[in-house]
C-alpha cells in the first residue's frame, strides 16, 4: 500500500496499517512535517474550528455530537499513541469571547455541551474545555513515523490506475491514500479541498506566565500559548485578509503579520519576535474532513480537508480509513469523501 504525504495524516496511516501487520511505503515530497504538521500551533482540540452551538447550527445536533465524540476518541487514542512523548499535555484549553455576540455564542455552546455530555466551563467570556491539550507537532509526527518506511525527497508526479509516478521512477501499488490534504487539488484538481494559509510568529521567553492554556478566540481567528520555556507562539487574523490568504504561497505575509504583532502589544508582551512562518490548510466546503474511495477512482482513497484542525482528528481519521480498507467497515457518512461533489476539471 503506498501513502502520499508524510504529515500527521500520513504517519498515523503508516503507525495503524503497521499495528494491522500491512505492508506500506510512505513517500515525502519534502521530509516528514514540512506540510502544515510542522508548522502549526499545537491545539489538540475537541471539535471543528467553529463552537458548539455553531456546529449544531450547521450540521445538527446529532451530527455535531459524533464529530464532537470522535476528536475526543482521537485524543484519547493518540495521547495513547505518544505515551507522553512530544510534549503533549492535556492541560485544557479556552474559548476566549472577542464580541458581546460571541460571549453568547460561547455560553449557548457551553450549555449545549453540558447537555451532550461533553465537559465545558464557561464564565464571563470563557469557554473552558478541561479535555483539550497540546503538542509539538513536529515531534509528534516523528514519533508516529518510527519504524515505518518512509522515503523523503520522492514526490508523486501524477496517478494511474494500479500505481504512481514520481520524481524517482513509478510505483505499483494496487491502493494508494492521499494523505495530502491542502495539496491534494495539485495531484487531483477535482478534490473538494481548498488551499488556505494561515500565519504564526514566536517571541523570544517572556519573562512572566502570560496564559495558563492554549487560548483561542475570535471565531477561532486568533491563537495563542506559551511553551514551558517561556516563548510564546501566536497565530490567525486571516480573516483581515481573505482574500490574500489562499493558494499555495507558505510565506509570510506582512499585513497579517502587522496584525499579530499588535495583538502582542495588547497583550503587554515584551519579548521580541524571533520567528514568522506560515502554512497550508486544506479547507472542505462543509468545513468536516474527507475520508475515504475517491469517487471514480479505482484504488485511489483520501484522508484529509481538516479545515484547520488537523490534530484534532488525522489519527482517528487514519484509523477509521484503515478500518475500511482492511474490514470494509465505513466511516461516519458526515466524513464521507463521496458526501461531496468532486469537481470534473474543466
Ligand atoms: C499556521 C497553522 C496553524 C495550525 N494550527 C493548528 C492547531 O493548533 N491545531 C490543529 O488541529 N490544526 C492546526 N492546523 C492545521 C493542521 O496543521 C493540519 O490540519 C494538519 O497538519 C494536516 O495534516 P496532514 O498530514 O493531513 O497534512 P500536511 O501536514 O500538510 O501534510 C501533507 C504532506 O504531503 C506532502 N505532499 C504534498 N504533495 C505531495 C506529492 N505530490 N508527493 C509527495 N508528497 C506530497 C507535503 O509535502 C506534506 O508534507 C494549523 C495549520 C497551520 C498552517
């Protein structure tokens, strides 16, 4: 079996089909977490990018509690799978309200959960989620690799039927996975996935503990933690700059990286930037993930479109691919890639 893309989807492909006693290849166009699993802020949180209540709003109920259910079980897997390595901690998270709306919006949340049985705290503007965590994703991702074949450096350069082709010759593989995520559309323009950048910076340590927990705010726009070292990471605002925020381009950007360095001000901090990266994410038009046969594809299935919250579910989406390649067993029909229209290149 042959896995392209060597990020968190990847890897946890690799990991789940070496624990089924399957012979897979995993091949890299750049090294391991060169994509957005080393680039990204390290939230290993519950749910979509939206809240609660919002998913509710846009799903359903019924379909807002699976998702909800499934990054928890994600969590509990992976946190499994680590066994403490890459700095994961489940420490809790927040939902920090930036408008009066959203201070609503995050209590309705807070009570929807609690009804569900998913834990929330929410006071004066906060959303606690006492389940949520982080980790260094990078690591992460090696941790996951160790032992499984993986070839850096090999990029594949276009699919046929029973293999591939790639930088250093063809492949035969009778079931290849994209685990390719933002980049999927370059190898597959029919693929419902849009490129999405989104921009972070690191300071040198403060000083001083300047939040307890990975915070997110602003409709999920604005992130930001602190490393046990005192180095604090922040990210988002791209919803200043829609429509620059698109494509392929992993550079930063100086309007969106004006934007983070005046949320520091506010914030108080002192300590100077040292870092400025950006990545891609690969956005769904459902804005849930794609998993599953590519529709008129023999042998060809994807695992990805996480809408910016790739941590959240590429282990248990892995798992569940391989759980339908090797016992035939379907995954929930809201993560179906089949649910959406691929587009006929035109
Ligand atoms: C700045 C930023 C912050 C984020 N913060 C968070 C967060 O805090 N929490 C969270 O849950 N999510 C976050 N995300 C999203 C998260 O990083 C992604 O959802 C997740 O990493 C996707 O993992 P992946 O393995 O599917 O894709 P990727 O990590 O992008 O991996 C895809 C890999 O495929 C390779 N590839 C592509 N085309 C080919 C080819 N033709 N041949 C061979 N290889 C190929 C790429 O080089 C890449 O390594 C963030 C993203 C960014 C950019």
């Amino acid at each position: 079996m042959l896995i392209v893309g060597g990020g968190m989807t990847g890897v946890s492909l690799l990991r789940e089909l070496a624990a089924r006693d399957i012979d897979a290849l995993l091949l890299e166009r750049r090294h391991l977490a060169a994509g957005a699993s080393g680039r990204n802020a390290g939230f290993l949180l519950e749910g979509t990018a939206a809240n609660y209540a919002a998913a509710v709003r846009q799903h359903g109920r019924a379909v807002a509690r699976e998702v909800w259910a499934f990054t928890a079980e994600n969590h509990a897997r992976l946190a499994e799978a680590l066994a403490g390595a890459a700095g994961h901690r489940r420490l809790g998270a927040y939902t920090l309200a930036a408008s009066a709306e959203e201070e609503l919006e995050l209590e309705a949340a807070a009570s929807l959960m609690q009804e569900d049985g998913f834990p929330a705290e929410y006071r004066a503007g906060r959303l606690l989620n006492p389940r949520d965590g982080e980790l260094d994703p990078a690591a992460a991702v090696d941790a996951l690799a160790q032992g499984g074949q993986v070839i850096e450096g090999c990029e594949v350069t276009s699919l046929g039927a029973g293999g591939v082709e790639t930088s250093r010759g063809d492949l035969q593989a009778a079931t290849v996975v994209l685990a390719t995520n933002a980049y999927t559309p370059q190898l597959l323009a029919a693929a419902p996935i849009r490129p999405v950048r989104a921009q972070m910076l690191a300071t040198a340590p403060a000083g001083e503990l300047l939040v307890d927990r990975p915070t997110y705010s602003d409709w999920g726009y604005r992130y930001w933690r602190q490393l046990a070292d005192g180095r604090l990471l922040l990210g988002g605002f791209r919803n200043l700059a829609p429509e620059e925020e698109v494509g392929y381009v992993e550079e930063p950007s100086d309007r969106i990286q004006n934007h983070l360095e005046r949320h520091l001000q506010a914030m108080g901090v002192e300590a100077p930037v040292t870092h400025r990266w950006a990545g891609i994410m690969g956005f769904t038009p459902d804005s849930l993930p794609l998993v599953g046969p590519v529709p008129g594809r023999s042998g060809l299935f994807v695992c990805g479109g996480y809408t910016g919250h790739g941590l959240g579910f590429a282990f248990n989406a892995a798992r569940r691919l391989v759980g339908l390649l090797l016992d035939g067993q379907e995954p929930p029909s809201w993560m179906a890639a089949a649910r959406l229209a691929w587009r006929t290149p035109g």
